[in-house]
C-alpha cells in the first residue's frame, strides 16, 4: 500500500491541474481559451494551475500572436506525462486494491 501512494502526485490532486493534464494527454497541445472552456474555470484559476504545473516542468507555455491576438498554447511535456501516467496508475492500483 505504502509503495502505491508514493506515486499519487501532490501536484495533481487539484481537479483543475487533473483536467489540464487529461487534456494534454490527449492531445498535441490546448490553448488557454479551449482549456477554459472545457474545464469550467476563470482566467485566474487556469491561468495560476498552469503556473503551477509549469514549475514542476509538466507543461510548457507557448506565448505567440496570431495576427494581432495574443494566443497561449500548452504542452505537456515528457516528464510531464511520465508523472501524470504514474499518478492515474497509482490511483487505479488503489481503487483496485482489495
């Protein structure tokens, strides 16, 4: 038991860093206005949860202009998706323990 909860990831156990994280998986990249959509959120909230996966290096953040618009794009990255694998691993492991 011990050894599953060390791979339950305290950086994802936000329902909004959970949601950011499940997208990514899924796709190549989501920008700021699909994720806020998607998940429900403020600018604020979003914006701070991606922050904080950033400092752990599970995304990145592309800042970019198209035309005139500003457009925030982000990506998980390898030890980003590693992490997040681990911890839903982790998780079904523990659901599934008897």
């Amino acid at each position: 038991m011990k050894n599953i909860l060390q791979h339950i990831n305290k950086a994802f156990d936000h329902r909004i860093r959970l949601g950011i994280m499940s997208i990514l998986m899924v796709n190549e990249y989501a920008d700021f206005t699909t994720l806020k959509e998607l998940l429900g959120v403020t600018d604020g909230n979003l914006a701070s949860h991606a922050k904080a996966l950033e400092a752990e290096e599970y995304i990145m953040i592309e800042k970019q202009f198209i035309g005139k618009k500003p457009n925030t794009r982000y990506i998980a990255t390898k030890s980003g998706r590693k992490a997040f694998k681990d911890h839903i691993d982790a998780l079904e492991k523990l659901i599934k323990k008897d």
